[in-house]
C-alpha cells in the first residue's frame, strides 16, 4: 500500500504529514492539509463532515515513520483491516467472475421471469453480482452487500420482490451500486412500518393508520439502528406517492417525488398483486403485470406511473 487509511481520532493526533483525501468510487485524491499546515477548528469542521460523507483520509506510507509509535500502531491495525476487506473482495471477484455467464441478456431474462414464474435464474445471477459490489467504498456499501448475500440465501418473497426491482433497476439504466443499492434497501424495509399498526385496526387503504406506514417505516428502522442512505428513506416515504398528487402520505405531484420512488412504487404494485396484499388473490407475474396494463379493478391498485417505468414493464409481456 503506498497509501494508509486513517481514521477521524488518528488526523488529530498527527502533525506535520501531508493528509489526503480519498474517493473509493472516482480514485480521486486531494491534499487535504499539507505537512506544513496545521489542523485549525475549521478543518477539524471540514473534515468530521467529509467523514460523515464517507470520503476517506489517507496519508503517504513514507510519512508513518515521522508519528509517534501508538499512532504508528493504531494506523497499522486500521489498515490491516482494510487489507483484509481488500482481500475478502478478490476472492469475491474471482468467484463471481468465474460464475457470470456472459450472454445474460437482463430484458431476455426478466421476459422469461414473467413467462415462466421462475425466479431461480435471477435469484443465481443476482447472488453473483452481489459479489462484486465494492466493500471497501463505505460501511454502508459493505453492510448492504453481506445483507444482500445472506438474504439472497433463502428463496423468499422478499428475494423474488428485490430480485425482480433489481434487474428492473438494471434495464432502465441505473448501474451505479449505491444507487441500486439504495432502491434494493427501500424496496426491502419499505413496508416494516405496517408492524406498528395494532391487528385490525386496518379496515380500508384511506385508513389514516395505513397511510401513515410509510413514516413509521423511518421510525422503525430509527429504532432498530439501521442507517439507511437519505436517497433510500426518501424513496420508502414516497412508495405511495403518486404522480397524480392522490397518493399518500403527502400528496405529492410528479414533480416532486423521486423518479426511483416511483420505480419501487410500481414494482410494489406488481408484487402486491402477485402475493395477494391487496386482495388476497395470489398471481403469477404475468397475470399481474396484465391486469396494471388493463388497469383492472382491485381496491388498493394504482395504475398511474412514470411513463417509461410503464412502458418498460409493459414491454416485458412481448
Ligand atoms: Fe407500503
């Protein structure tokens, strides 16, 4: 390593180092404080709030031998669990590369999904591609990948409802792993609230208790210390909203709600269908991609989506 990480208690026990920072997902590297400086209150400031942004801090591995020896040690054993991290992801890429096979069409997968009702190839395909997400770009990127790995394990609802929303996700262009992972993790917890509601109380969709699921969604996963991304919570709060402004909880228009909001929210309705949520009549994914199309009558169902969200699922019957 020419470079070793370092952590928000070591930069300000250290004088007289050239200190960089570091971005895992660009590779860019800026001076962030040279060794003739020292480190004000104002970069004290600035740099707690790029350690809450996760970028890193990094320092020339020349420069450990000038710092005194518990810094030297601290600084070693931060890395060493960096290298670890570095060499659990090879091993990770090996597997998965060894394993992807190269003609994955992911629109002539998802039609095959639909027609056949058979999620196994998604659920393998997925499993593998989980292994390459990078596990050193931040603890959130890391703990959603091992989260991801284990829920994957288990053939689930859950895992046909986040595989489908993440190859869906995937065909509408969104490639970037903390945006996908940040739709997998709404798409996962968006409904976790619904467990605050008493048994019964909920009659009817305009129930005020529903509508308020999606808040205590937030709080739950508050509760429970689960640190979703800000872009992630957005999208749960916004799963029913709709672009017509008749969703809940706020009534938003299009314009201000979320585009992947609207993408986990359509994804939702497909799956509520299938899994009988809204009427206790359980589907195949085709039958309940056909009746959005034909907007056919079941209380709860919205039809009204993103155009292009619309038409990409629509397309998936062909
Ligand atoms: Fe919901």
């Amino acid at each position: 390593m020419i470079f070793y990480y370092i952590n928000s208690e070591i930069l300000q026990e250290i004088k007289n180092v050239d200190i960089f920072t570091f971005d895992p997902r660009t590779k860019r590297r800026d001076l962030f404080l040279s060794k003739d400086e020292s480190l004000t209150d104002d970069l004290i400031a600035r740099a707690t709030h790029l350690f809450e942004k996760e970028v890193r801090f990094q320092l020339y591995n020349k420069s450990l031998n000038s710092l005194e020896e518990k810094t030297q040690a601290k600084i070693k054993a931060l890395n060493s669990e960096q290298l670890e991290l570095e060499s659990i992801q090879r091993q990770r890429n090996e597997l998965a590369i060894e394993n992807l096979d190269e003609s994955f069409n992911i629109m002539r997968e998802l039609r095959n999904v639909v027609r056949t009702d058979d999620f196994s190839t998604l659920r393998g395909r997925a499993q593998n591609e989980f292994l390459l997400i990078p596990l050193f770009q931040s603890e959130y990127i890391s703990s959603a990948s091992n989260f991801l790995l284990k829920l994957f394990e288990r053939d689930t609802q859950t895992l046909k409802e986040v595989g489908f929303c993440y190859f869906f996700a995937k065909m509408l262009k969104v490639h970037n792993w903390e945006e996908l992972i940040d739709i997998m993790m709404a798409c996962i917890f968006k409904d976790i609230g619904l467990t605050q509601i008493p048994y019964g109380k909920i009659r009817s969709f305009e129930d005020e208790s529903y509508q308020k699921h999606t808040m205590y969604t937030i709080y739950v996963l508050k509760k429970a210390g689960l640190n979703l991304s800000d872009s992630a919570k957005r999208y749960i709060l916004e799963h029913h909203e709709q672009i017509n402004g008749q969703g809940f909880p706020r009534g938003k228009t299009e314009a201000h709600i979320a585009p992947y909001s609207q993408l986990i929210s359509l994804v939702d309705q497909v799956f509520s269908l299938k899994f009988g949520r809204l009427d206790k009549k359980q589907r195949n994914l085709k039958q309940s991609i056909e009746m959005l199309k034909h907007r056919s009558e079941v209380p709860g169902l919205v039809y009204d989506f993103n155009i292009n969200f619309l038409s990409s699922l629509f397309a998936l019957l062909d």
